[in-house]
C-alpha cells in the first residue's frame, strides 16, 4: 500500500482536490467557490511576499 501510495501522490492529491472543489460548488454555488478559491490564491500570494521579506522573523 505504500508503494501505491508513493508511485501514485500527485494523481491522489489532485483527485482529493477534485473531490473538495465538486463538494463546495455543490454545497455553495459557483461564484462563492470561485471567490473561495480567489481569496486562498490571494492568502498564499501575501504568504509568500511576506516570507520572502522576512517580516516575521525574529
């Protein structure tokens, strides 16, 4: 089982990804997913400017 599951990662991942977007389209609409998906883009983009710049770091 571990094999399968090192071989095949990123096929697993994105299907669990795929699973989680069909679940909030259905649950929430399309527009609120996509503004769901656009503010966790805009939260990893500030994340990644803020780790670059060290701001938080001690």
């Amino acid at each position: 089982m571990k094999d399968f599951v090192n071989e095949y990662k990123i096929p697993i991942i994105f299907a669990l990804l795929g699973l989680l977007l069909a679940i909030l389209i259905m649950s929430v609409g399309f527009f609120k997913t996509l503004l769901i998906l656009a503010l966790t883009i805009a939260g990893a983009f500030v994340g990644f400017i803020v780790k670059d710049l060290d701001i938080f770091n001690n």
